[in-house]
C-alpha cells in the first residue's frame, strides 16, 4: 500500500490533453514538495516534474504539474504515442522522514 | 553526463546479506545526496536510504534495522548492504543522485534526478 494514491491507469488518443492525480496528507503533500517520475517499462524513471510545478532542462513544456492541499496532478497536453509510460508522484514525508512514492499510473496512448 | 551503474550478485539466498555497489562516472560526488530505490517486478518505487557525501545518512523505517549504506569517494562510489533477506526483498535495484536544483543552490534529498540502469536483485536458496 503506497503512501500516496495514484490511479492505476488512464488513457488518451494523440493530441489530446491527459491529467493524472495524485493524493496525499498533511504530513506529505500538504507540507512538502511534489515531484513526478516517468519510467518507459524496462528503463529506470526519469525526473519529470520538481517542487511542484517545475520542469528540469529538456523536459517539454507539454507537462506541467500542480498541487492544491494535499493533491497534486500531472497534466500531459498534445499527448504523443511516446508518452505511453507509467508515472509517479512522489515527495518527502515528514513521518516517514524520507521521500515516498505513488502507486503509480500506467498511461495508455490509444 | 554523470552516469551510475549498479552491480553485484543477483541472486543471493534467503537469510544472507545483499550487496550492490554504485560507481559514479564522469562527475564529482561532492555536496550531493546518494540514494538507493527498489521496485519489486510490477510494482511501485520504495526508497530506502540516501547518504550524503559528508556521510550522513537517513533510511527508510521500514528497513533501517537492516540497511547500511556507505560512500567511497576515493573511489566514486556508493555501497549498500540489506542483511536477513527474504524473497520480499527481491526486486530490482536503483541508486540515483539527489537533485540539484539550479535554481536555488539546493542539492535535495527529497528528489533524484540521475538513476543507475538498475540491477536486478533474486532471493531464492
């Protein structure tokens, strides 16, 4: 059972615009930063979202993140066959002391 | 680029200890935070402790009576250990770098920006 709670799959056709949620509590998501992962099956995740709403160098501005309370999201826009991939939240807990993660969301490009 | 690479034994009997080494390539580990993740075949990410290059470290509650990790910067690389194993260890194994945020200056321990390809880790007599 994961600390942060991810829908397990979501879908979309080409073009369009996807969102994925993410929910935490107090001691998580509504105290701390929100980052979001993106790992191809088979490869180690890739850093797609930091503090928040952030994009590291690379990453196209297609995804954006945010958060409100203790929720998150993750939005995709112009949804392309390569953004099929699973995502996670993630972010620091302050009882575990530690960063955790989401259950993840297996995006499905139809 | 930095890059790292995991690598040890991947199978490894129940009761034993499990023992992956991370090199670090083409950079410096000076003023970052190193963390070892896991992911079980078809399931979510699970951290299990990260250690500054000072050599401070903080793990998961959940495994910190059998985890240790340790750095050797002279050598560029990173060390963890996982004693009394069981299958539920079995999983694959990432070390990742914390991120630095350009931004502001901050090297997080929060979040992690490189990862190793991963290892692949069975507990099985």
């Amino acid at each position: 059972q994961s600390v942060l709670t991810q829908p397990p799959s979501a879908s979309g056709t080409p073009g369009q615009r996807v969102t994925i949620s993410c929910s935490g509590s107090s001691s998580n998501i509504g105290s701390n930063y929100v980052y979001w992962y993106q790992q191809v099956p088979g490869t180690a995740p890739k850093l797609l979202i930091y503090t928040n709403d952030q994009r590291p160098s690379g990453v196209p501005d297609r995804f954006s993140g945010s958060k409100s309370g203790t929720s998150a999201s993750l939005a995709i826009s112009g949804l392309r066959s390569e953004d099929e991939a699973d995502y996670y939240c993630a972010g620091w807990d302050d009882s575990v002391s530690g960063p955790v993660f989401g259950g993840g969301t297996k995006l499905t490009v139809l | 680029q930095v890059q790292l690479q995991e690598s040890g034994p991947g199978l490894v009997k129940p009761s034993e200890t499990l023992s992956l080494t991370c090199t670090v390539s083409s950079g410096s580990m000076s003023s970052y935070y190193w963390s070892w993740m896991r992911q079980p075949a078809g399931k979510g990410l699970e951290w299990i402790g990260y250690i500054h290059y000072s050599g401070s470290t903080n793990y998961n509650p959940s495994l910190k009576s059998r985890v240790t990790i340790s750095i050797d910067t002279s050598k560029i690389q990173l060390s963890l250990k996982l004693t009394s194993v069981t299958a539920a260890d079995t999983a694959v194994y990432y070390c990742a770098r914390g991120f630095h945020d350009i931004l502001t200056g901050y090297y997080r321990h929060d979040s992690f920006d490189i990862w190793g390809q991963g290892t692949m880790v069975t507990v099985s007599s």
